[in-house]
C-alpha cells in the first residue's frame, strides 16, 4: 500500500515535471532547462527573482483592483470633494523598508553567484605530469562562424564544441573581427567575445547529450555582428570523459584518416586541394590559424552553414552561393576560387562526397 | 489651429512657425514633428513583426533588416520619445509655473531646429545609400566595421539633434529656478515641473558623454582616428562605457517626465491631493540621482570582473526602491479618491500593472548571474518595451489627450480614444509579454530570422499579432486627431472640470503673453485652493497689470540649424568626394554667420502697452 | 530695458551681472552650460588616460619622450596670467570704470593669443616628429583633449574681441554686463581645464 502510494506520487511528480518542461521550449536551447550546474545557479537564481517579483505584483494589484473598483465616482457619487489627504508616515515607511528587505533577500545570492561564476582558478591547474586538469577551450568568434581552439591537447574544430561531461569546462573568448558574444543557453549564461581582450569563464554539463532530440545542445551568438548574425548557431556536445578522451584521440589522428574511400570523392578531393585548401584545413590536429572553419569534423555535423539542415543537396548550395545563404559572409563566391565560373553539379557531387567523408566519429 | 493663426494666409503661418519664439508654438512643432517620427519608427516596427511572423521568413533582407531595427529603436528614442516629452513640457510647464515664457525664448527655438534637422538628416541616410545597421547602441567594432555611410549618418544626426536636447535641458533648468511665480516654492512645484526640473538635470550631465562618444565615431569613421581600432591601440569598450554613461540616464530622461504627466492625472481624476507628495519629490530626484551610477549593468557581460559586476548590480537593486514608493503613492492617490475614467485616466490605470511588470523584470536583469542568460535575448526585448512603451509611451498618449484642450482649445474624442487605449493596450501585452518566454527559449535579440522547431514559432506569431491591434489603436487615434482639429469645437476654461494646478487657470485660448498679470501661488495645487475658496477671479495676482516684455521672432535659429544640416554633409563625404571640405566649411560659416548676427545685433524685444492689454482684445492687434 | 540708461559709478547696480532677469537667466544658463562642459572633459580625459601610450605595436612615441615641460609651463603660466587679468577686467566693470575693462581685457586677449600661438607651435612639432593624428589611438586621443581646450580658447578669444568691438563706443549698460561676465566666467573654466590637462596629461606624463 505505501508502496503504491510512493510510486503513485513519484508518477505524478514526473507528470507535473513533464508538463512544465514543455512548456519550457527545446531541452537543448532553453535556458529553463538547465544542463549543468552553472545554468541551474542562474536558472535557481531566476526562480528566487520571480518569486519575490510575483509577491510584489500581486501585492500591488490586490491595492490597485480595490482602488478601482471602490472608489470610481459612479460609485462614490458626481459631486462628491474627497478628503485631501497629504500622506502617510508609516505607510510611507512601510513601502520603503519591506523593498528594501526583499532586496537584500535577493542580494545575497546575487553577490555570492557573481563570484562563484567568475572563479576560473582551476583553469591553470597542473597534475603531476604537468598536464591540465581540466579543459580549457580558446574560442575565437568569426563572421560568422566559431572556432574552438583545445590548447592543452592541441586539436582544433570549427563550428563543433565538444566537452566532457561532470567537470568545469574553461573558455578563453576572443572575437576575430567584430564583437560577438558566445552563449549556449543550455548550458548557462553568455559572454561578449571582445576585439580588444580575452574573456574568460567556464560551464560544465551534467550529461551527454546524445539523449537529447538532435543529440546536441546548440550555441548562439547573441550579439549583432552583422547580416548574419541570426545564423551563427553551433553545436555543442557533451560526451562522458572516457568518450571524450577517444574523441580527441581521433580528431589528433584526423591528419591521416581522412583518406577519400571512393573514386568521386577522391575527385572531390582534387577540387579541394586547388581552390579550398588555403583557407580550410582538413585536419583537427594542431592549433588556430585557418582563415576559414576547419572542416576535419565536417562529416560530424548536424548542420551546414551553422543553420542549415544538414543534407548534400544544402552542401551543394551553400558551396555554389554562400553570399545567399549567408549574407556578409567572408567565404568567396565560387567564381573567386574556380576561375570565375561556378562549380559545376559533378564536381558539387565530388566535393559533396569527400567533404562528407570528413569525419572523426564515423 | 488657433484663430490668430487662421486669420492669415498660409505662408505667412509658415513664416510665423519658422521664427517663433513662443514655447507653445514650439510644443506644437515638437508635437507634429514628434508625432511624424512617432509614425515612421512604428512602420518601422511593423516591418520587423512581419517578418519575425514566421520562422526562416524572407520578407526583408538581413541587411535591411538591421537597418530598420537600427533605425526604429533610434528614431523611437531620440526623434520620438524624446521631442513628444518636449512638446509637453513646452506647453505646459511655463505655465504650470506662471512664466511668461522660458529663460531663452530664442535657445528653445534653436534647440527644436537642430532636433529637426538632425532627424532629418538621419532619416535621408534611407535615401542615400541605406541606414545605419548597427543597432541603436551602435557598439564600435561593428559599426567601424559597417560599409556604406549609414553609420555616418547616425553619428552627425544624432550629434546635431543632441545638440538641440541638451540647450532644450539647460532651457528648463534656468526656467525652472529663475521663473517661477511668486509663491511657487520648489516643494509647491507640481509633479511635472519637478520631473521636467530632473530630466532637464540628468540631460545636462548625461548628453556630453555621448557628444564625446559621437565625436569619437565620427573622428574614427571620417577623419582617421583610432580611438575605437584595436589594432592602433584603440579599444571598443570606451564607446560601450560613453553610450551607456549616456544611455541609462537616457532612459529616465524619457520615463521621468511620464511620471510627472502621470501624477497630474491621478490626482486632476481622483479629484484628490497627490498622496506623499514630498515622498515623490525624494523619490524623483533620488531615481535621477542613482541613474548615473548603473550604466555598467548594460554590460554585465562584457567581462568586467565580479567586482563590478557586483557592486552595479547592488546599485541597481536600489533604484527599485524609490520606484516602488512611487507606485504605491500613486495607488494612494486614487484610494479614496473619486476616479473619473477618462481616457487619459485610462492610461494612467492601465500604466500602473504594465510598469510594475516592467520594473521586476529590471530588477531580475539587475541580478548579474541571472543577466548572464537575459541580456541580448528577447527578454531584454519584452523589458525595456514594457517600460519604455508600458510607461513613456503611455504616458505620452495619456498626455496628449489630458493637455490637448490645454494646447489647442479643443478636445479629443473620448469614444475613440478610449477604443485606441484598449486596442493599443490589449496588442502591447501581447507583442511583448510573450516575448519574455522568447528571451527564456533561448531566442537572441536583433536576429532577422529564426529557424523553425526551436519552440519559438507560435509565441513569434502571437507577437507578430498583438503588433496589429497597436497599428490599429494608432491609426485610429490618428483619425481622431484629424477629426478633432476640422471640427475645432472649443472647450474653454478649465476643461477637465478638476484641473488642480496653475495651467488649468490660464483663460482659453491661451494668450501669446500667457498670464496677464503673473498670478500668486498659495500653496500646492494652488488654482484648486482657489477653486474650493470660491475666488471667481480664478486667481489671485502678484502684480497689477503693467507692460510685458515680449521677445522678438527670429529666423536665426532655423538657419543655424540649417547650417550644420549643410556642413554634416561636408563632414559625411569627406575624403571620398572633392567637394566635401568646402561644403563642410560653408555649413559651418553658414552657421557662425548666423550665431554673429545674434551676437551683434541687439534683440532687446518689444512691450505690450499696459492699454493695450486692458482692452477687451488683451493685446492682440 | 532701455539701452539708453546712463549710469554713474555710483548708481551702477553692485552686481551688474544679475541686476535684470536676463542677465540672472544668463548667469545661472551659463553656469549649468559649464556643468555640462566638466562631464564633456571629464569623459576626455577619461578615454585619454585609457588610451595614452597604446599604439600600433612597436610604437615608439610615449608622453616621457613626447612632451616638453618648460614650453607647457611658459603655456601655463601665460593662461593663469590671462585669468588673473580677466579678474582686473571684472573689478572694473564692478566699478563702471569701461576703459579700464576694455583695458584688461585686451591684455587677456593678448595672453590668449599667445598661448594658442604656442599650442600652435607645440602640436606642429610633434605632427613633425610623425606623431600626428592617425597615427595611434594614443595621438588621436591626446589630439583630441589638448585641441577641444585649444577649440575652447579660440572660442573664448572670439567671444571676448566680439564683445569689446561691439560695445567700444557703447559703453556698459545692464545689456552686455551678463556677456562681459559670462566671457569671463568662461575664460577661466577654460583655464581650470587647462591645470587639469597640465597636471594630467604633462606632469603625470613626464614625471608619473
């Protein structure tokens, strides 16, 4: 019996927990659905605000429904001169000490929060090897488009952030040309990439994200940097450390793999190697440096162009008009770099199928 | 509109609006070409609701999209908002005071010309190569980065039309210390005059941090400074800090003067004394006060360290206090009172929820962790739209039918004007309430379009809908002004019934000398004393009548303004056309011609005979 | 008003300034004017403390190697001489002594010129060396500061000889005693500003 009773109060526990999250938009962008411990301090930090904001509201209307309805001169009557009252000392005080009580009641944790969020000393921190303890991303803000930069373990990715799960992740922030600002709402609050200096902060997740819809969180860049600036998303995936340790291990040996399988993409390669390859690297191994995205996880990604759905036909498009996909962006036009005519659909096709060839995880 | 003006011809009333000194004629021109501003940043909203109507829309361009989104929040602010508060405090204020006029007649006249022209100029960039597009805030490395002259053209409009905010600011100050009618203390001053007296402060101290920041723009983008170029040395940061140093006390410039036209309203109908009216002087001048000392919470993300984030954030928290006392005097004010629901009472009630809601959201921003997942989302968006729309624009509306029989002897029509309270009120909240669960969701501001299954689709449409009950509320409210002006049915003295402060005891139509004699103030509220004393006169006087001096009209403001209209073109093409320099040069001699013209030919003014004022006519020839 | 009026010393009001509503308007305009002015500096000096000495890397130019104090302290003490003989122009006006104000006036006049002369010169010099404006943000910045106070002497030269061509045969009256004033009042907001930049962007520079 009481065992039923448990079960019964965990089930609509769940249900009512269901019923809020869907109304609490996308698991992997919503910042009402916190994925780590950072998000969940201003996501705990929100419900604390609101919480005080509501009574302060329903204390306001309760005064303000009364007054409208009692006093309206239909009611009162056409002639009536009230008493012209001058104020109230104790009311005045009474309005003026209990804001200020409640505020403080909001301070606290306010202050203590900012700090807490702000202490990024685990970032230098060594073992006994001399190998960092935790990881530490460089991120550089591109129009428009992201690279991630793992110093310590010297891979880079563009446009795909992947992260251990169940420990701090670190970022450096850095914008390459205008001001962006890195935000995975997921996972906790934004930070600006400046021009002018390095940014530092951290986040950290609580599980993979393979459960999730698309199997990733998503990134945004939250400050306007220019026409595209709405689609600049990236992808951000949390792995367990184990996977995330094979992870790196395959993007250091990404440099070799990338072998094209069959004849067309060995074609592809080709077109590659003589009109894309100065800006684009095909490697993860090394560090910063391309002019455009690294494309050695390009097989992996969920998305063309930070927000197209991932299919060849949108490869194809994208490669053959970037200015219409992605206005203002610094990818040339195919007549710049395929003696000023576009591609044609075979070698669309060619590079389509090595470019998706590219992959680490496959 | 008035029956001087209807007895001349039509160029003539041109002449007469080019070079009056008259601070009610200078509201009027606020008001028109406030009002004219007002329409076109609306369309400007429109376009931005359809196309956020639905995800990956491509109705507009992303480039056009950041021009229009640039152009509705600066034309919003500074060629909207702002010059609309001006009508009203133009109109009201000297006589609210019983000041024959402000300090300087001809500076008043300068600073609506300059704002014009700069409103101007910046509107033509739609014209000459596309508008500014990196957004209102305008932060430095984008808007170095930007192409094209739209940039240009918000930086010198924007200085020349500040220009003419921060003499109109200085205006009211001296007017509001040096002129006052006898009696009037400084704590018998009524709520506008007191809110107007701060704005006025906070615009002197808060306009020279964005003059420099301007000057800084406009010395980087056309004359090869480096102050924003990282790559000299430069850093972008000293704009983000000018701008908001500039811009939060901006943003109570605008909500302080709503305030005050909010406190004349709930007591003119609540029939009853404004409730802890000293409280809402503290409260006023303490809320200008703390308002330059919270710029850095626009920045909380711009990685300043937890130190300042902290202390900003503490900073911020405060100022909700002084607020608060505010809302609650204003419930006080109708508790016990005999509320008449007129459509500018309507306003007032209906500001009170909507700013509230507005305020706590502040208060949630203020809290840094938690602005580390607000700022730059919708939230953002539904925030400062619930206070800047749910208080200044509604106070705006409710200002324009509570003083229109005051300007014009006329009154609006309350029907209509209470169908575009509800239609406009109804589509605010919903255009922007839902937009708070956008910011939520994960939704960036300033994105042109978004990609459909990211859970913002439906609250997007519902947005995009609310926005065509607020089109509606205005069209309508437009209509109704045109119909009121072609019946121009006159209302008299006193029209409201309940009118409590000095200007409800001017005669109607208000005399171009305002007060024939300046009247004696008693105490607060002074015509209401009066009125419940049974004074048949209206008033009592501090002077017999006598000669008043008057100031001459003078077209020498218009042409100044035109001056620098001329020259910020010179300084917009320069080193790119060979012309450039010499216009910039002959605007700037135009200008200097007309300020020597000033200086010296002495304009002493002219005197209404004391003979000709006590004839039936009151000196009008 | 009446331009006409004719004062003696004895019947000249103690504060001539103030004695109408225009001129009490004038006086307290102007005073809230040069409130703004402060924040205006403010916010120069501000960013120029923020950018001095930062420049393209391998910038050579800083304010140890750029700046010359003995000619900026034979600037300065010509600017707080100027003020001190503005101070003689107002004693006189107080005493509706005009030919003595006319005087002294000439003499700050003078002074003024001279130290824009040297302005002149200094910022010359340094355009010489490469230091010019597009140089670094560093330059752009000190340009900046220094030549907004010079633009404030220009002003304040051409404020004062309008003044004293205009009312030479005139005389004073209650009109154009709030200008002289103000012109005054002016000319030594001018020179506070000018300490400032002397201790900030000189003395701090040289020696800090």
């Amino acid at each position: 019996m009481m065992k039923g009773i448990k079960k019964w109060r965990l089930f609509s526990l769940l249900t009512a927990l269901m019923v809020f999250l869907s109304g609490c938009g996308e698991e992997h962008l919503s910042t009402l659905t916190p994925a780590g411990q950072v998000g969940r301090e201003q996501f705990n930090l929100m419900l604390l605000s609101t919480g005080i904001m509501v009574l302060v509201i329903v204390v306001v209307l309760i005064v303000y429904i009364l007054a409208i309805v009692k006093f309206r001169r239909s009611k009162v009557g056409e002639d009536v001169i009230p008493t012209q009252v001058e104020g109230n000392h104790t009311l005045e005080l009474i309005w003026t000490i209990i804001p200020i009580i409640l505020l403080l009641i909001l301070t606290v944790p306010t202050v203590v929060s900012t700090f807490n969020l702000a202490d990024v000393s685990g970032m230098d921190q060594k073992d006994e090897d001399g190998n960092a303890t935790s990881v530490t991303v460089n991120v550089k803000a591109n129009l428009y488009w992201w690279e991630f930069e793992y110093p310590d373990l010297g891979i880079v990715t563009a446009q795909e952030l992947v992260v251990p799960t169940k420990e701090k992740v670190y970022f450096n922030l850095k914008a390459a040309d205008v001001k962006h600002s890195f935000w995975i709402p997921a996972a906790g609050g934004k930070m600006d990439t400046n021009v002018d200096n390095l940014n530092t902060f951290y986040l950290d997740f609580d599980n993979p994200s393979k459960d999730l819809k698309e199997g990733v969180f998503y990134g945004k860049c939250a400050e306007l940097c220019g026409p595209s600036h709405a689609l600049m998303d990236f992808k951000v995936k949390s792995l367990d450390r184990a996977d995330f340790n094979a992870w790196v291990e395959s993007v250091k040996a990404s440099a070799e793999a990338q072998t094209p399988e069959t004849d067309l993409a060995q074609q592809g390669q080709e077109i590659f190697n003589t009109s894309c390859i100065a800006c684009h690297a095909v490697s993860g191994a090394g560090s910063t440096g391309g002019v455009g995205p690294n494309l050695a996880t390009f097989g992996d990604r969920n998305r063309v162009a930070g927000y197209l759905e991932y299919s060849e036909e949108n490869i194809k498009k994208w490669i053959n008009n970037p200015e219409e996909y992605k206005p203002g962006n610094l990818m040339p036009q195919p007549e710049k770099i395929n003696n000023g005519k576009k591609f044609s659909d075979q070698e669309l096709s060619a590079l389509t199928e090595y470019l998706m060839g590219l992959s680490v995880e496959k | 509109m008035s029956s001087i003006a209807q007895k001349k011809g039509f160029g003539a009333t041109i002449w007469d609006y080019l070079t009056t000194v008259d601070h009610k004629k200078i509201a009027i021109l606020y008001l028109i070409s406030g009002g004219f501003f007002f329409i076109v940043g609306g369309i400007e909203a429109m376009l931005i609701r359809i196309q956020l109507a639905q995800p990956d829309n491509d109705f507009i361009s992303a480039g056009f999209y950041n021009q229009i989104l640039t152009m509705h929040g600066t034309t919003m602010i500074f060629l909207a908002a702002m010059p609309l508060l001006f009508a009203f405090m133009n109109a009201v204020v000297p006589l609210q005071i019983g000041a024959r006029d402000v300090a300087f007649p001809f500076l008043n006249s300068l600073g609506f010309w300059m704002f014009f022209f700069g409103g101007i100029f910046l509107n033509l960039s739609w014209f000459m190569g596309g508008a500014p597009d990196a957004g209102w805030t305008s932060y430095a490395s984008l808007s170095l980065a930007s192409p094209g002259h739209g940039i240009d053209f918000y930086a010198l409009g924007l200085q020349i039309s500040g220009g003419g905010t921060l003499i109109a600011g200085i205006n009211f100050l001296v007017t509001i210390i040096n002129m006052r009618a006898p009696g009037m203390t400084y704590m018998r001053m009524p709520l506008f005059t007191w809110s107007t007296f701060v704005a006025s402060a906070l615009i002197l101290f808060a306009f020279p941090p964005l003059t420099v920041g301007l000057f800084f723009m406009i010395f980087d983008r056309m004359f090869g400074a480096n102050f924003f170029d990282h790559t000299m040395g430069g850093n972008t940061i000293i704009w983000e800090h000018l701008f908001w140093i500039f811009g939060h006390p901006e943003v109570y410039i605008l909500i302080l003067p709503a305030f005050g036209i909010f406190s004349e309203i709930f007591a003119t109908f609540s029939r009853k004394r404004l409730f802890g009216y000293s409280a809402m002087v503290f409260a006023t001048v303490l809320i200008g006060f703390l308002g330059f000392m919270v710029w850095v919470h626009h920045m909380f993300t711009v990685g300043m360290g937890p130190t300042a984030n902290a202390i900003f954030a503490v900073a911020t928290m405060a100022i909700a206090v002084p607020t608060g006392v505010k809302i609650f005097n204003w419930l006080l004010t109708m508790w016990g009172g005999s509320i008449k629901f007129t459509t500018a009472m309507l306003y007032a009630v209906g500001f009170i929820p909507t700013f509230v809601a507005g305020g706590v959201t502040g208060i949630m921003q203020a809290a840094a962790p938690l602005d580390y997942q607000l700022h730059d989302s919708y939230f953002i968006v539904a925030h400062f739209h619930y206070v800047i729309v749910g208080g200044v624009v509604l106070g705006l509306l409710a200002g324009l039918h509570f003083y229109w029989p005051l300007m014009f002897n006329t009154m609006l029509n309350e029907t209509l004007g209470k169908l575009t309270f509800w239609l406009f009120f109804i589509g605010f909240h919903l255009t922007f309430f839902i937009q708070h669960f956008l910011g939520l969701l994960g939704m960036p501001r300033r994105v042109f379009t978004y990609g459909a299954n990211q859970g913002w689709d439906l609250y997007n449409a519902i947005s995009s809908f609310g926005a065509i009950f607020m089109a509606i509320g205005v069209a309508i409210l437009v209509a109704n002004i045109f119909m009121t002006i072609s019946k121009n049915q006159a209302v008299g003295n006193d029209p409201w019934g309940d009118g409590r402060t000095l200007e409800w005891a001017i005669p109607q139509p208000v005399p171009f000398y305002n007060f024939k004699q300046t009247p004696l103030v008693r105490g607060l509220d002074t015509f209401w004393i009066e009125k419940q004393e049974g004074n048949k006169e209206g008033m009592l006087y501090a002077e017999p009548i006598s000669d008043i001096h008057m100031p001459n009209n003078s077209i020498i403001p218009f042409v100044m303004s035109f001056g620098l209209f001329v020259g910020a073109f010179g300084a917009l093409f320069n080193g790119e056309k060979s012309w450039a320099i010499p216009v910039l040069i002959l605007g700037l001699i135009i200008t200097f011609i007309a300020m020597g013209t000033r200086s010296l030919k002495d304009d002493l003014g002219y005197h209404i005979h004391k003979e000709d004022l006590m004839d039936t006519k009151g000196g009008k020839h | 008003m009446d331009l006409n009026t004719k004062y003696t010393p004895q019947s000249w009001p103690q504060h001539s300034e103030n004695a109408t509503l225009e001129g009490k308007n004038k006086f307290v305009g102007f005073w809230l004017f040069l409130g703004g002015e402060t924040v205006l500096f403010a916010s120069l000096f501000a960013t120029y403390l923020a950018l001095k000495n930062k420049g393209p890397s391998g910038m050579e130019f800083t304010t140890q190697e750029l700046y010359e104090l003995p000619l900026v302290f034979i600037m300065t003490m010509l600017l707080l001489t100027s003020s001190l003989t503005s101070v003689y122009a107002m004693y006189h006006m107080k005493n509706y002594n005009f030919k003595s104000m006319q005087a002294w006036l000439m003499v700050t006049v003078l002074l003024g010129a001279a130290f824009l002369g040297f302005e002149i010169y200094e910022f010359n010099h340094y355009v010489h060396l490469g230091f010019t404006y597009s140089q670094s943000a560093f330059s752009s910045a000190f340009f900046t500061l220094v030549g907004t106070h010079g633009l404030h002497v220009v002003i304040g030269l051409g404020w004062i000889i309008l003044l004293m061509l205009r009312n030479s045969k005139r005389g004073l009256n209650l009109y154009n005693a709030p200008k002289f004033y103000l012109a005054a009042l002016y000319w030594h907001f001018i020179d506070v500003v000018w300490v400032f930049i002397f201790t900030v962007v000189y003395l701090m520079g040289v020696i800090g």
